[in-house]
C-alpha cells in the first residue's frame, strides 16, 4: 500500500458499483474551450509549485489549500499566492491533521470560523501533525466565502464546466497510482476513495479527453508532479466528489 493513501475521510459514502461510460464524442460536441489548462490561462499563471506530503496524510489539506490559492489569484488577477497547508493539517478541527481528512471539510471549517488562511511563510510546512498555532498580523491571510460539493458521476461535462472558471479539488483511489510513469490513465482505476488532488485543467481535442491532475508528491511523481486521467468513465473515481470554492 502506498504510504501516501488511506488518509481521506470523505464527507459521504461515495463507492459506487455500476458503471459510467460517456462516449468521447460528446465532450469534444461541448460548447467549450478544447483545453484549458490554469497554469498558463491567458498566459498567467494561476497554480502554485507542487508540493510534496511525504508521510503525512494531509492530501485533504494540499488539495483544499491549493485551490484556495488559484482562486485568491483569479479573483485579483495576480500570482497566487503561497497559503499554508500546515495551518489548515494542524487547525481545521473537522479533520484529523496527518491522520487523514476532506477537502471540502477543510474548505467548510476555513467557511465556518472566517479564519484568514496565512501564507507559508508564517505558517511553514513541516509535514507533520502539531498544535494550531495563531497567527498575529495576519492581514495578507486569505478568507473563504464558500464551498460547494458535488457528486458529478455520470457528469462529467459539469466537471468541464467548472473548470472553465477554476481548478477544483477532487477526492480518488490513487492505489495504483504508484506505477504512473506518465500518459493518460484510461484503465484499471477504480473508485474506493482514498486521496484527494486538484484538476487544473483539461484537454478535448485528442482522440482521449483527459484531465490535467495536480498531486502532491512532489515534482519527480508523473509528468513533474502532474498526471493525465481521460475523461467521462469516473476513473480513480475522479467524479465521486468535487469541491469548489470562493474566497473574499
């Protein structure tokens, strides 16, 4: 078993047994953008490095915190900023720190308690799981006006939808993720959740649509930190719950 997995605590019961197949045709008929990809979308940048979660199980906090920051940079039109994981593994109390979480509970607490997310530079990356911390003089902390969760199986054409305004955290099985050595996942990927990414982007101009998958293992994982899953089979159960999110 990968070190990485079995730390997302999803908010509901998401497994899903029948399959969902929708044919490549009908994404490439959308009225959309054949590609977009948020890390050079009209030629700015809006996603931050790749990080890497080594031992801890924070890919809740990584997938949430990361798109916090695109949207905090779409919405001022600026780079985005590099907001602290840490303070979201070590204070969001609807989650369990390095022992596992949600993205969308993590979105919801930063939601609930008008917490300013600080910088990672007040807030450093340690990788482990340790008392919350306040920050003073937090003005440059980013606030969350809201989260939203869906369940998108079967829809995935909404997903494309979404991402034609912002990244989007999902929640996957990434077991065999391990043996990823680069192109575009289109078999043996189920769906017991157990990991949680960001989708910055897509591409429907191939004969396989795909998604553009942010991970949080570091640079050396995939096509340097990113990998590719076609679109419109739920694969790794990429479509079982996406979380969008606002800020002020």
């Amino acid at each position: 078993m990968n070190q990485y997995l079995s730390d997302l605590k999803v908010s509901r019961k998401t497994k899903d047994e029948n399959q969902h197949h929708t044919p490549s045709n009908f994404f490439r008929r959308l009225d959309i953008p054949k590609r977009v990809d948020w890390r050079n979308f009209s030629n700015i940048n809006f996603v931050t490095p790749v990080k890497n979660q080594k031992k801890c199980g924070g890919c809740w906090a990584f997938s949430a915190t990361e798109t916090i920051e695109s949207m905090k940079a779409i919405q001022t039109g600026l780079p985005p900023p590099r907001l602290s994981v840490q303070e979201v593994i070590d204070c969001a109390t609807y989650n369990d720190g390095c022992s596992g979480g949600d993205p969308y509970r993590a979105v919801k607490w930063l939601k609930d308690t008008q917490s300013p997310l600080t910088t990672e530079k007040k807030y450093p990356l340690t990788d482990t799981s340790d008392s919350c911390r306040i920050i003073v003089n937090n003005s440059d902390g980013v606030i969350v006006k809201s989260g939203n969760f869906q369940r998108l199986v079967g829809r995935e054409d909404k997903i494309l939808l979404l991402l034609n305004t912002s990244p989007v955290s999902v929640a996957v099985d990434a077991t065999t993720w391990n043996n990823y050595l680069g192109g575009i996942i289109q078999y043996h990927c189920e769906t017991h959740i157990n990991h949680a990414v960001q989708i910055v982007g897509y591409d429907i101009s191939g004969d396989v649509p795909y998604y553009i998958v942010r991970n949080s293992w570091g640079t050396d994982y995939g096509h340097k930190g990113y990998l590719y899953i076609k679109i419109g089979e739920n694969l790794c159960g990429i479509a079982e719950e996406v979380t969008t999110v606002t800020v002020q």
